[in-house]
C-alpha cells in the first residue's frame, strides 16, 4: 500500500521557554497515540520545536486503514439463551458493548461447552478524511501548566495560535483550530525571512524552514550556541560559563541564535561577582566570561534573535540594559556596606518566615540554640562553637539588605561578602554562604564543621516547624521541599560524628514548644522521625542496598540515619564479602528463632543447666557483652562478628539437648535460654528476614 508523509505545524506568538521545552518532548506521543487510536498505521514521529512553533512529521502514513475483523467471546450459550432459544438479556447486553446486533451473536462451541462471540468487523477508511478532526484534537492535546484564551475565541493554548499547516504528502489537510483553518503556508523568522512561505509537501516543511534563518529543533540551537561560543573563546582568550537552565532558556528564546561578546566598565569588577553573574544570567540571560585564574571578566555572551546585520546595535541596545543593572547591582552593595551585617538582624522582624511560625528574627533565634546543641554534639573547640553560633545569628541577617532583596537568589552569598567586611572571621563568613547547602541533588555540602552545623540547624528548624503546624509533605505535594533539606541533613550527619539527630528533633521541637506554638510534641516528634527513616530509606536504596536488608535493622526499632546506614552497609557487606559470617549469623538465628517464645523471658535458671546449656548461656554472656561494646564503637562488623561466634554453641546445644523436654522446668528454662540468645542478636538486626533473604 502507498504511503505518505504527514506534516503538521502549530504556529504562535513567543511560548514560554521552559513550557515549550516539556510540551516538545509530549509530542511524538501525543501524535502516535492519536494516530494508534484511529487504527492509522505509521512510521516513525518525528518532532520539532522553536520559539513560534511545534511541528510533527510522521513518515510512512498509509493512504488507507486497513480492514479488520476482531472476535470478542461472550458469556455461555446456556447464559445467552433462554430454553426457547431466545436471547437474555445478558446476550443483548453484550452485543451492545460491542456494537453488533444480538441476531449477529455466533455460537461456538469450545470444549464441549458452547459460547457466544461477537464479531466486529471496520471497513478500510480514508486516511485524509480522518486527519482533519484527528490533528484538531492533538493540538487540544498538548499540555500547557497555564493556557489563555485570545480575541473572541473559546478554544485555549499557551499562547495564541496564528497559523496552521498540515500537509498530508502534497495534499492540505484542513484542520480547524481557533478560527484557522490549515493550509500549506508556514512563516519563517520574524525579522530575516518573515514570510508566508509555501510548502510544496509535507517532505519539504523542514528545508523550507531552515531556508527561512528558523533552526527547528532544541539540540541543532544548543549546538550552534556552543560552537558559536567557542569561537567567542578562542577569539578573547577567556572562558564562557554556559549555565545550564539559563542554556535551556535561551535556546527557546531564539529561531535563528547568534552569539555576540559584549562587555561592560571595569567599575563594577568591584562588585562581588556572584551579584553580577546573577543580575546576567538570571536577569539578562547571558553568559558571563572569566579569566583563565577563575576572575570575572568585564565581557558577557549575548544570544540574539536579531538580524546579525546589525551586530553593532544589538550589542550596543544589550550592553546598555545590563549597565543598568550592574548599575543599580553597585549601588545596592555599596549602600548595604554602609551598615555593619549584625545591625540588619532587627529587621528580620519584618521578614515573615511562615504566618503560623512567626518572623525570620524568631527563627533566627531558635536557629542560633540548636546550632549551640549540635555544636556541643560535635565537640567543636571554644572558638568554633562560638563561630557556630554567631553564623546562625547572622545568617538569615542579609535577606533584608538592598542587593538581596533586588537579586533574590544570591542570599547567603552577600551575606557572607557583608560579613567579611563587617570584620566577622572567615569562618562565619564562609558559613554564613554555605548554610543553604546542600541546595539541590548533587550539590557540596558546607566546607567547614561550624558551616554544616548551622546548615542542619536552619533545615531541622524549618522540618520541625512545619510539621508542628501539619504542613509537612503529603504525597507528591512538598511545597517547602522539605524531602530535599531532609536529604541534606542526612547528608550532612555522615560528616558530624557523635551528633544524634533524635535529640537535636528535640531540641528543635522545645523552642517551639516554648515560643507557645500548639502542637502535640509527641506525635510531632514521631512524624519527623519517621520522615528522616523514609529518606534514609531511599538513600540507601539510591546506593543499591537491599529492602531486607534495611528492613531488619528498621525492625529492631533503630531511628538514628547514621545508625540505620552503618548497619545495613554492615550486613550487606557480611553477606556480599563475608559470606561464612553472614551464614554462621543466619543459621544460628534461625536455630534458635524457631523454638523461641518471647513470652517466658530471658531470666534462665543456670542450676538447671547441663554442660552444654552452660556453655552456651556463657557464650551468649559474652557475646552480648562484646556486641554491646562493638556497638558502642559504632564497629558494626565487630558486631556481627560477636555474634557469629555463637553458631558453634548453638549447633551442639541442639545436638545435646532436647529443648521441649517433658519436664516443663527444664523446657521453659530452655526456652529463656533461646530467648536471651535471640535477644543478643536483636540489638543488631531481624535476622530473621535476613535468614529468609540467605
């Protein structure tokens, strides 16, 4: 059968860059699966995106379906029909799901038992006839996070649609949409080759637009602005920080992308770099250039959708917007050093932190006592105990200076910048920048010991303070992204040992308690608990670990992250690299396990016990002491070793000695026996669902 190309294009005024980039990778299954569903056979989707467009092309889309004929079988023949042989309604009920008539029901006879089938049978249809309403309700399709409606219509889109193509080989497909109706004219860049341009077939949509300055996919722009910056490079000797989400950015804000070097006064070099790439790439979108030593240069990247006729103006028009910037960025720094950093504390009062959790000021302040608590956990010495502390109390200081509150995500960082020149130690300062650290999944962690405890003070504070008020995450619903600060604490615990999270959540939760917040303590301190297990969880199951593994030591009710870590980093190892251990801890587990009853005790009777009983309630005495002590150590391999040391006493234990002897005395005190044995092993892990997993 022939085959054709299929051609549609979605034209409109400027989508939304980040939008258009998800709605482009929905495409190829919005169409396949319209195509699918109207029985059309086809090839491969093609897609393709810019600024002013979405287009798909489908190869090897037949001129006609294809006819089928499908049999569905029904309910009995004794079901179907009555004992005068008409139908039930349980017959006419299934002809009319598949809509057949109950005089075309065929009986079938399988097995000796007699079914009802019903066939159905399409005819071949013509393809064209079926792409005009199929093409209109792709377009309904494509997902939008927010749409509008234009003019006098009804019908919504991201942004207005101004024109359509569909071509189905040379032949129009006239699809409706919005008052439009497809033809074969497409436009080509605004301002180099506007148009209209005809297109001659649907094989020829994609070289008529590249004949019209318009690159037609995100990977063919990214490409060009990374050559073209390149050559940038080479041609200044410097180096191009091509920030990723401002790339994805601009490679939807241009058709036609051309890299220009601007440059701005060397004056605002003065200006900590961090505001100026800030007030380039998230303001301007533009790439900054550095010197070889890592320095700031006073020279940026342009990405222009303009005529590079006209080279000179655009870069003239760009580089006048970011002096304005840069000039309003310097002045806000400048006035802002006019203050010493502490003097911006008292503002916070302003600065509301959540409605039910008060100021910025108050949060300040219970910040600075669980950072004195961790502080202490990690045995910091005098002098970084009390940087600890005055980094808490100044880190949330510049949120109310003028460069922050004009270049929002640059908080922490000016903070720091203000701080040294305030004449605060650079460990504060450093502190001071890294506290909102970890920010996002593979970011550093704060440099310094005093920078990670007033991190995981500031996270714990906000973690607690939501959940008291019943905001914590539900679902897929964490509006306060506190999964990802969760993940940071965690993170951050395996750098501060000897710091125990439960009693910082305590910590944390008695300054609530005392700036007279209402919540059960309790219940709230189980809630947070039981959210940093979870993440804890994931984490380990990120880096591979087994859920058996994780679930039997969560099972012997262990709520410590580093804790539950170290322990089933422990197992897995015991049976990934130490597989007699690991063998000699399960089967002496279970041996025992199996007769033991929990309900007796643990408090044996040693004047009842024979030689055998004797040495293994001694090797159990010493094991536990040595489990014990190895736990203690944190050595948690030490610990499984203790333990696999019972195997041998508990083997000739059961060779020697009847457990559930007629004698309820010497049984029961058997059993304690087991049970204590049981309990030595309980302070690790369930072995039991480790045994199971052997």
């Amino acid at each position: 059968m022939a085959t054709k190309t299929l051609a549609f294009e979605i034209g409109t005024e400027e989508l939304p860059a980040f939008d258009l980039h998800a709605a482009t990778e929905r495409l190829a299954g919005i169409m396949g699966g319209a195509l699918d569903a109207a029985g059309v056979p086809h090839g491969d989707v093609e897609t393709y995106s810019t600024p002013r467009r979405l287009i798909m092309v489908v190869r090897d889309v037949p001129e006609q379906t294809e006819a089928t004929e499908e049999s569905f079988r029904g309910p009995s023949a004794k079901i179907a029909f009555d004992a005068d042989g008409n139908p039930t309604k349980a017959a006419a009920g299934f002809a009319r799901g598949k809509g057949v008539g109950v005089d075309a029901l065929e009986r079938r006879d399988e097995g000796g038992t007699g079914y009802v089938y019903a066939v159905v049978r399409t005819a071949s249809r013509d393809v064209a006839g079926l792409l005009p309403g199929l093409l209109a309700d792709v377009v309904r399709a494509v997902p939008w996070p927010k749409t509008q409606r234009w003019g006098s219509r009804s019908e919504q889109f991201s942004r207005p649609v101004r024109w359509l193509l569909a071509l189905f080989g040379d032949q129009v497909v006239p699809v409706e949409f919005a008052g439009l109706v497809a033809g074969d004219l497409t436009w080509g860049h605004r301002f180099l080759a506007p148009g209209p341009h005809k297109v001659a077939d649907a094989d020829a949509l994609v070289d008529v637009l590249r004949g019209a300055f318009v690159v037609p996919s995100e990977a063919e722009r990214e490409a060009s602005i990374r050559e073209q910056a390149a050559r940038a490079e080479e041609a200044t000797g410097l180096v191009a920080e091509l920030h990723a989400k401002t790339l994805q950015e601009v490679v939807n804000l241009a058709e036609f992308p051309t890299v220009m070097v601007g440059s701005f006064d060397e004056l605002f070099l003065a200006v900590p770099k961090e505001i100026t790439v800030d007030a380039m790439l998230v303001h301007q979108r533009y790439f900054p250039l550095f010197n070889q030593d890592g320095t700031l240069a006073n020279k940026f990247l342009i990405t222009s959708n303009g005529d590079p006729a006209f080279r000179e103006n655009i870069v003239d028009g760009n580089e006048r917007v970011v002096a304005a910037r840069l000039y309003d960025a310097k002045f806000f720094y400048d006035e802002d050093l006019k203050k010493p950093l502490e003097a911006y504390v008292e503002g916070l009062s302003e600065v509301v932190f959540q409605e039910a959790l008060g100021t910025t000021l108050e949060k300040t302040k219970r910040v600075v006592k669980v950072a004195r608590h961790l502080a202490a956990q990690a045995a910091l010495d005098a002098a970084d105990a009390a940087d600890a502390e005055r980094a808490a109390y100044l880190c949330k200081a510049d949120l109310v200076t003028g460069a922050v509150v004009e270049f929002t995500s640059v908080q922490g960082v000016m903070g720091s910048y203000y701080a040294a020149a305030s004449g605060e130690t650079p460990q504060v300062a450093q502190a001071i920048a890294d506290h909102y650290r970890p920010r996002f999944s593979g970011d550093g962690l704060p440099a310094s010991a005093v920078g990670k405890v007033v991190a995981m003070a500031d996270k714990l504070d906000t973690i607690c303070g939501l959940f008291a008020i019943g905001q914590g995450p539900t679902g897929s619903s964490d509006p306060f992204a506190l999964r990802r600060a969760a993940i940071g604490i965690v993170s951050i615990l395996f750098e501060l040992p000897g710091v125990s999270l439960l009693s910082a959540i305590d910590v944390a939760l008695e300054r609530y308690a005392e700036a007279g917040i209402a919540f059960d303590q309790a219940a709230v301190r189980a809630a947070v608990v039981d959210f940093f297990v979870t993440r804890t969880k994931v984490m380990l199951r990120d880096e591979g670990r087994s859920p058996d593994a994780i679930d039997a030591v969560l099972a012997v009710g262990v709520e410590e992250p580093m804790e539950l870590v170290r322990r089933v980093r422990a197992l897995e190892a015991a049976r990934t690299d130490a597989r007699d251990t690991f063998d000699d801890l399960a089967t002496a587990y279970a041996r025992a396990n199996n007769l033991a009853d929990p309900a007796l005790g643990t408090q044996v009777d040693k004047a009842l016990l024979g030689e055998a009983e004797r040495d293994l309630a001694r090797a159990v005495e010493v094991a536990d002491a040595a489990c014990r002590a190895a736990l203690a150590a944190d050595d948690y391999a030490g610990a499984l070793a203790a333990l696999a040391a019972l195997r041998g006493p508990i083997d000739r234990f059961f060779e020697d000695v009847l457990v559930m002897d007629e004698d309820a005395a010497l049984r029961e005190n058997r059993l304690r026996l087991l049970n204590s044995f049981v309990a030595a092993f309980a302070q690790v892990a369930d072995f039991g669902a480790m045994a199971k997993a052997k």
